[in-house]
C-alpha cells in the first residue's frame, strides 16, 4: 500500500501538465492573425464562436467555414446572440439562454456540446460545479441539464492584464500559469483553462506574446490540447 501510495505521487510529479488556449468571442477583427498564428506554430486552440458573427457573409464569416476544417481547431459554442451585450437581463431567462445556445449548435453545425456563457465564468462538468456570481447559476444548470459540457476559465489574459504596464508578455503569464498550478489553484489539478479574446489578436505586440508563450510552455513540456482531453465527465 505504501508503495502504491508513492508511485502514484511519482506519477503526479512526473506527469506533464496541459495547458488549454480558449479565445471567446470570434470570428472578428483579430481572427486573421489568430488563424495565422494557429497555423504557423501548429498548435491546438479552442474557439468559443458567436453565432451572429459567423454567418456575416464577410472575410469574417469565410473564415469561421474554414476553421471548421481545421484539425488543431476545436470550435465551440458561445451563444448566437453573446447576450446582446445585456447579460444581466440574458440570464433572468434561463430557458431563453438554452434556445440561444442551440440555435447557435444548430446553426453552425457544431459537432461537440462544449459551451461558455457570455460574461461568465461558470463550470458545469458532471459533478462538478461552480460560478463567479449568482447571476447565471440557473442557466448554467439548464445547459449542463441539456447535454452541454459548460467550460469557465482558470486565468484569463487580456492586454492589460498587468495593469499599467500594458500587454503581459509570454513569460510573465506563463510564470503565473505555473505559480496556479503549483499552488493548486487550478480547478482540476495539472490542467491550466486559460481564457483570451479574439478581436485582440488584431494586435501585433499581443500576439507576439501569445506566440511566445506558447514556445515557452513547450520548452518547459507542457502539452497544449482541446478541451475534448479535459478531465471532470
């Protein structure tokens, strides 16, 4: 038994941890460059796409038809309508959430029921369960009640995510990635959900950054993978 009990730290200890790059909000204005980064570093991302976006019939549109087509890409669900902005009021609907959400399935054609509420940072895996703020707990649970697999986020990296100091570089995320993860602070342990936005992609110095984390979490042997990997049921 004691032997059993060591071999599996060893094993925790050794295990690769796995990072999961997740951009809400797409096809927008930083698509062009996320796409392109995507294809140049060969790396698997999890799109969280607006219905109402990717049927613009637009460079926008036309490149949502070929992320879909592409193997390191996993599209996702992130309502059709985003909430219109009002997520306050989107959420007194729970019902209507749900109907926003499969219009969005059915009209893209999408092939897995993993999903994001807009505005929200709300986790329903199996038995798993947890939010930021009330505002959203009912819908969440009618989601997760419908089938879907409904996704937050453990770190989120925006432009400014060091205030007064403008875009966080690659390194200063990844070092915060791996003080979660060292510290538990990760909703499943070994796995790092981190959230980012499309339309800032349209920024050179913020992709570059994104481009440089990602060779870094290699370096250091970390796994990048869709969300279909993620543990939680």
């Amino acid at each position: 038994m004691i032997l059993q009990t060591y071999l599996a730290i060893l094993l925790l200890m050794v295990q690769r941890p796995t990072v999961y790059l997740t951009v809400d909000d797409g096809p927008s204005k930083g698509s062009r460059q996320l796409y392109e980064l995507v294809d140049s570093e060969q790396v698997k991302i999890n799109l969280f796409i607006v219905g109402r976006h990717a049927v613009r019939a637009d460079s926008a549109g036309d490149l949502f038809r070929k992320w879909r087509k592409d193997s390191f890409i996993l599209v996702c669900n992130h309502s059709y309508s985003h909430a219109g902005g009002h997520y306050r009021q989107y959420y007194e609907d729970p019902f209507s959430v749900m109907k926003d959400f499969d219009l969005n399935k059915d009209t893209l054609q999408l092939e897995n029921d993993i999903a994001r509420m807009p505005g929200r940072n709300y986790w329903r895996l199996g038995k798993v369960r947890c939010g930021d703020i009330p505002s959203g707990a009912e819908a969440a649970d009618s989601l997760a009640a419908h089938g879907y697999r409904v996704f937050g986020w453990d770190l989120e990296w925006k432009c400014d995510s060091l205030p007064g100091t403008g875009i966080a570089t690659g390194k200063e995320m990844l070092t915060r990635a791996e003080k979660m993860l060292r510290d538990g602070k990760t909703l499943f342990s070994n796995n790092m959900v981190i959230l980012l936005h499309d339309p800032e992609f349209a920024e050179e110095g913020f992709c570059n950054e994104v481009r440089a984390f990602i060779r870094l979490a290699r370096q250091r042997g970390y796994r990048i993978a869709h969300l279909t990997e993620y543990p939680g049921g």
